[in-house]
C-alpha cells in the first residue's frame, strides 16, 4: 500500500492553483490528483514522490492535509481493463470506496480505497500486485 495525501481546500477560485504552487515550489511531484467537492469544500487526493515532504509543505502553507494508505494496482490500458480488475476485488470481497486512474512513469495505475481485512492476504488470493512506495517514491521520501 502506498500513501495519499488528502487535503481539504475552500471551495473558492484560485485555492487550487495556490495548492498546487505550494508542493510545485517545493519541487514535489504529482503522479495522480482526484478533486471532489461540496458546496463549501474541495477534497483533493494526490499521488505524489515524496508524501511526507508534501505534507508538510502544505501544512507550514496552512493547508489542512492528512495521508491515507490506498491500492495501486496496475491495470491494462485496454477496454475493459479496469473492469477485469474490479472484478477480482469483489470475487475477495474487498469494497471499493473511491477509485481513480492515474499514470506513474510507464504504468497504467488504479488507484483505491479498499476495505476488507486483511487486504494484503486478499490482494494476493486476487492474483493481485500492489505498488509499493518504492515503486512510486523517490528514493529516501518513505
């Protein structure tokens, strides 16, 4: 499993861009942003090489930012790819919660918050790979 950072934006113009220039400035990396939102909130999940360095930027930046452990699965960049995926975490019973794609250097990645313990044991019994963070990470950002 890997870690996502999830902030928590005001759902006003420009917060956004002001966050993104906050890891940019930082020389961090994203590889996947989800952005969600409310009527008086964005939630935004990344993917990014160096989460701890992320959060606190953000966090010195007075962004409200918190890491949550996720699947990255690669999948097939064909048709029905990510249903072949999803398939085989329902046949272990694990529930998806949310989901997003992304690309992390020559991979196809999905990228999910899944429950059903114990995860890593029905990763496996799904003929399933996860990333690890040294798949994702810069090197030493663990």
């Amino acid at each position: 499993m890997i870690d996502q950072l999830t902030v928590f934006l005001p759902n006003e113009p420009g917060t956004l861009a002001s966050m993104a220039s906050v890891l940019g400035d930082a020389n961090i990396q994203m590889h996947a942003l989800m952005v969600a939102d409310t009527a008086d909130f964005g939630i935004v999940r990344i993917i990014c090489d160096t989460p701890k360095a992320a959060k606190k930027a953000l966090s010195d930046a007075g962004y409200r930012a918190a890491t949550t452990q996720v699947v990255a699965v690669e999948v097939e960049n064909v048709p029905g790819g990510l249903a072949k995926v999803l398939s085989k975490f329902a046949a272990v019973r694990l529930n998806v919660e949310y989901a997003y794609c992304a690309s992390i250097g020559d991979r196809t990645v999905d990228v999910l918050k899944v429950t059903g313990e114990p995860i890593g044991a029905k990763l496996v019994q799904a003929g399933l790979r996860d990333l690890q963070p040294a798949d994702v990470y810069t090197p030493d950002a663990q």
